[in-house]
C-alpha cells in the first residue's frame, strides 16, 4: 500500500534517552532517514524512519523501549516555493486530517514528507489521484 512504516517511542525524560536509542540502532547497523523529536507536557515523542525498521524495532524492544509501529505517507513534494501545497491540498479536498508532517534526510534534490494522517488509505488514493510520488519500502533503500 504504498506507505512506509514509522516507529515512535513515547516516554517522559526521552531527550536524555536519544542518545542511547542512537546508539543502539547504530550498534546494529539501522540508520535514520528521517526523524521528529518533540516534547509536550512532559512526555516526549521520538518518530522515525528506519532502514531496517524490523530490526529497529526488535533492538529497541529488546532494551525496554516502548515502540510503536505505524503506518505513514512517504511523498514527494515538489521542490519549489508552494510545493507542500501539492501534498496538502488532495489531503484536505478528501477529507484526510494532518496530524504531523517531517521531512526526510539526504535526499539529494528531493524534498520527500512523511506524513501521519488519519486516514492513510484515503490519503494515499488522494495523492495518487494528483500524481503525487509515494514511497514505499523503497524508501529504505535511499
């Protein structure tokens, strides 16, 4: 389904925590492709893109981490000023709300978003009705 798979680790104190997530994905040869760290109301989020997220997962669960797995939209924006609006606009048209958008890293002359919404198979037949470039597990391979 033209989605890519998106881990999250939920926990009060995480940003004394990010290092040692780094590390242990390091460790285990996982590199990050994309990531959003936020905190709110003493909890923070870590979401990520993993190159290897089963294996990612199955580290960081194995150390007690609180992982959660996700499905999200991988798109390709347009690179110019106005381009997000290429992925937002079919979103909002169809109906599907945002809850959070981050970009990939090192993409080259790409501009890839990684996109929760609410309703990811609405969302993905929105994009591709507007032409809108999807990643799949391709992603992971960039």
């Amino acid at each position: 389904m033209s989605t890519v798979m998106q881990l999250s680790i939920t926990m009060p104190d995480l940003a004394a925590k990010l290092a040692d997530i780094s590390s242990l994905l390091g460790e285990n040869g996982v590199n990050l492709l994309a990531l959003c760290v936020d905190e709110a109301e003493g909890a923070g989020v870590f979401r990520f893109i993993a190159s290897d997220p089963h294996k990612a997962s199955n580290v960081l669960r194995s150390f007690e981490f609180p992982v959660k797995e996700e499905r999200v939209l991988a798109a390709e924006t347009p690179h110019h000023p106005g381009g997000l609006n290429a992925v937002l606009k079919p979103l909002q048209e169809a109906g599907v709300r945002v809850k959070y958008l981050y970009c990939v890293l090192a993409t080259g002359k790409r501009t890839i978003l990684i996109v929760g919404v609410d309703n990811t198979e609405v969302g993905v037949k929105a994009l591709k009705r507007n032409w809108i470039e999807l990643y799949d597990d391709k992603l992971y391979q960039m």
